[in-house]
C-alpha cells in the first residue's frame, strides 16, 4: 500500500509541477499544450463548480483538500 501510495503521491506532484508551466505557456504562446486549452478546461471546472450550489462548494473543498498538506 505504502508503494501504491508513493507512486500515486509522486505522479500528483508531477502534475501539480506541469500545471503552472501549461498555463504559462498558453499565456505566453496562445498556443494549445499537448492538444488541450488549459484554460478552457480550468474555466469550465470552476463554472461546474459555481452552477453546482451548496453541492459543488463541497466537491471544491473536498478536492482542495487533497491539495493542501
């Protein structure tokens, strides 16, 4: 579980490392990062969010939290 748990802690680092640099780079460039408009898709979740109500306040504190330590 502990090896399980490493790999899937250290592949959300990563992500979490590569996430400023797409946004960066499609402010810079205007240009698409790996074939998807980073900001189009982050518009669209907090969107989903905001039309969710009471309910989607909690799936946004559910999912900060996992990115809180």
């Amino acid at each position: 579980m502990n090896y399980i748990g490493g790999f899937f802690g250290g592949l959300m680092a990563v992500m979490m490392a590569i996430l400023p640099v797409t946004i960066l780079w499609f402010v810079l460039t205007g240009g698409d990062v790996f074939g998807m408009d980073i900001i189009a898709n982050l518009t669209t979740l907090v969107n989903n969010f905001g039309d969710g109500g009471f309910t989607g306040l909690v799936v946004l504190l559910l999912v900060a939290s996992f990115f809180v330590e």
